[in-house]
C-alpha cells in the first residue's frame, strides 16, 4: 500500500472539503508514493507520539490535532514542532492530519465518544448540518435503562481514558438521565444548542468557569466537563476501523501514550 491509498480511504470517510475554513487537515509531511505498512493512530502530533512511531516502525501517523494550525515559518530543530518535523523526515514517517472533517463524519469523533460513554441506539448529530441531517457536531443519544446523574457520571467515567483531572460534574448527583448530548473536544460553543435540545446531559470538554455557571442557572441540562483528550482518544480506534474496512492492507496501532496536558494537582 502506498501513501497515497491511505490517504484515499482517509478523506473518503473524513472529507477535507468538511473541515472549517480555519483548520489544517490532510498530509503534514511524507511522500505520497512512498509504501506504507504500519499506521499509528493518535490524537496529538508531540514529541512522545514519534518516538512510539519510531520503536514500533510505523510508516504513518494519523493524528486528529493539527501541527500546524496557524502555520509557521521554521521547522528549525529550535522548535518542538520543528524537531518533531525533522524527526519525522529523517526516519520516512509521513503525518497526516483529520481535525474538524473528523468531527462532523459520521461516523465521527462524536460517535465513538458516545458508544465510550455507554450510549445506545441511533444516534444523531446535536447541530447537523443542513445539507445532510446525519452529519455534523456532536451527537445525542440514550442511555441503556434510567439512570440517575451520578451513576451515568461513573459509567462515563469507565469508558473513558484516565486522566488526571478525571470527570467534573454540574448538577444534582440524583438527577433522572435519559437522553444524552456528546461533543468530542471543547463544547463551550455548542451549550446553547445542547439547551435546546432538550437532553438531560450534555458531555464535552473544556467548558469554562462562567458559562458552565450561567447554563446551569439558567436550568439548562447537566453537564460533565472531560478531558479534551480523552473525548477525542475514543476515534482513534474508529478510524483503524475504518482503515481495516476498506481493504486497506496496513497494520494499525492506537496510540496509548496519554498526551493530555495536565499531569498532577497540588
């Protein structure tokens, strides 16, 4: 397989032309020529993610952060990003990007988020686009059986990676959970919508000290603040899946190195 093949099931599953005008997805760096046999799959391109590349040979990263996301001018090893980048060029591994075209997939970030927290049956788009209702941001779904806040907050919390920060709720522990709102990555953007919605939770990922407060003044659905990392991480084994589906003949690996940002508490 070559470089080029995967890139072909990549954009077919997770469109370019998807992504928001801001971001930077598609291939970082390598040759599309160049053969490829083994794929780590991961959420950020650090230091850390190479170097696992590196001990178990892979060919191609696949990351779902962007490197580069507001561009540069040096790839200079004075950098992270540029020793990064010329560790990459000097072993052949080639980078490839799927930021928001992921996200907005179907199935997407969002999806495999869902199913890790314990979701069930379909599942649609909280803020779908209006060309095609089963794509978009976020999903909703349900829970398996009636369960309190609490007991979805701990259910969550197993489906997910550790972290350090672990899960913060916002709302009475015995609260009744039905329907549930997810939305891999920062949701602050999407709380008005979670609202309207009219789910009982909504589960996302660096919300901020005054909206969160105002949401849930306003009566708004209870929310559980996650690591952006680990609501992202869940995709990564979607997208192996992907890769599998297609025929694709490469080994693939999720990474389980934890690139979250925030290590210990004092």
């Amino acid at each position: 397989m070559t470089l080029t093949n995967v890139i072909e099931v990549l954009e077919a599953a997770y469109p370019p032309g998807r992504a928001e005008s801001w971001d930077a997805v598609g291939l970082v760096s390598g040759d599309p020529a160049q053969e490829v046999r083994r794929v780590l799959l991961a959420v950020d391109p650090v230091a850390a993610v190479a170097e696992e590349a590196l001990d178990w040979g892979a060919d191609l990263i696949v990351t779902h952060h962007p490197l580069y996301l507001r561009g540069t001018t040096t790839v200079a090893a004075t950098t992270p990003k540029g020793r990064l980048i010329r560790t990459l060029i000097k072993n052949d591994v080639a980078l490839y990007t799927a930021h928001t075209n992921a996200d907005v997939a179907n199935p997407g970030v969002s999806d495999a988020l869902a199913r890790a927290v314990g979701l069930v049956g379909d599942l649609v788009p909280l803020k779908p686009f209006p060309d095609d209702p089963w794509r978009g941001l976020g999903r909703i779904g349900e829970v398996a059986e009636g369960m309190t806040l609490g007991e979805f907050a701990a259910q969550a919390a197993k489906g997910l990676p550790r972290t350090f920060a672990g899960l913060r709720v916002a709302g009475e522990p015995s609260r009744p959970v039905a329907r549930v709102a997810v939305s891999g990555g920062a949701g602050d953007s999407l709380l008005a919508t979670a609202a309207a919605a009219g789910v009982d939770v909504f589960l996302t990922a660096d919300l901020r000290h005054h909206p969160a407060s105002e949401f849930v003044e306003s009566g708004g659905p209870a929310l559980i603040d996650a690591a952006h990392w680990a609501t992202e991480w869940p995709w990564l084994d979607s997208a192996a899946s992907i890769l599998h589906a297609s025929g694709v003949t490469v080994e693939t690996r999720v990474s389980a190195t934890v690139t979250d940002a925030w290590t210990r508490g004092y």
